[in-house]
C-alpha cells in the first residue's frame, strides 16, 4: 500500500513467501516483506490476512512451526533397511534454523531460514527422528528450542 491511500480493505489474503531478494533488487530503499503499509496508521483496514513479514499493517503468521517428510513412509523392498526422503519446515518467526537427527543436539543435518527443504541421501533408516532448532540469535539447541519434529518411518512393500 502506498502512502496517501485511505478507505480500503484488504481482508483474507494469503501472502507468503514474496522474494525478498527481488523486492531488495528493484527497490533498493526498502527489504523485502510480504505486506507493506506505507498509508497512514487506520486509513485502510487489515483483516484476517496470512503473512510471515509485515510492515506496518497487522499480520500474523500463517501456522505454527511445521516440519515434514515426504514421502513418510517410505515405501521400501523387503531387504531394504535404508532409504531416503525429503524433510522440509516452515518456522514462522525464526531467522534461523537447523534440522538435527536424532535429538534436540544430534547431527546437524541442515540449517536455513524460516522455510525450506532438503532431501537426505541413503541413509535413513525406520523411526529416525529429525528435530528442527531455532537458532536464532545463538538460542541453544536445547527442548526448549524444539518447534517440530518427525519422525520417519519405513514402510516394506
């Protein structure tokens, strides 16, 4: 929204993920967010909407922290103990993260930002558990930490 714009209502609006780094490119004043308010405070109305980032307009996250495996389970042979998948999460609110195996400070699998994901190699074997860490401003990895987990299973053909 621009400045000087009054009267509207932008309600129930899904707007997640707009690439900050082209909005960082084409508009060099400003980073990236998915909703932008640059009207006067009340002159439109914000209702219902979904968002990750805003700026100047009321936006809560879309979801609490999710993380999954696709597929899970794993269809497998008969003799087959390893397999592999995808594990991708979303972390509204965190800047930073990491995937663990195993625990809350098992092997670091992967680490990014709020969303992602990243597939494993042969080497996931039935009931490994992956946990996603906010590391945020050097928060340890700790429970406390924790937003998901899940764990993979295998599934014999």
């Amino acid at each position: 929204m621009t400045a000087g714009v009054r009267g509207n209502v932008i309600r129930r609006n899904l707007i997640v993920g707009n690439p900050a780094v082209q909005v960082d490119l084409d508009h060099t004043s400003t980073r990236g967010v998915d909703i932008r308010n640059l009207a006067d405070d009340a002159a439109n109305t914000f209702q219902a909407n979904v968002c990750l980032t805003s700026v100047n307009a009321p936006c809560p996250a879309s979801a609490p922290p999710s993380m999954t495996a696709s597929p899970n389970p794993i269809p497998v042979t008969a003799a087959a103990v390893l397999s592999m998948t995808t594990i991708s999460w979303m972390a509204p609110g965190a800047e930073a993260v990491e995937v663990r195996i195993g625990s809350p400070n098992g092997a670091l699998f992967v680490s990014g930002g709020s969303r992602g994901s990243a597939q494993t190699g042969l080497w996931v074997p039935d009931g490994m558990t992956f946990f996603l860490q906010d590391i945020s401003g050097g928060k340890p990895l700790t429970e406390e930490n924790t937003l998901a987990m899940v764990v993979v299973r295998l599934q014999r053909r």
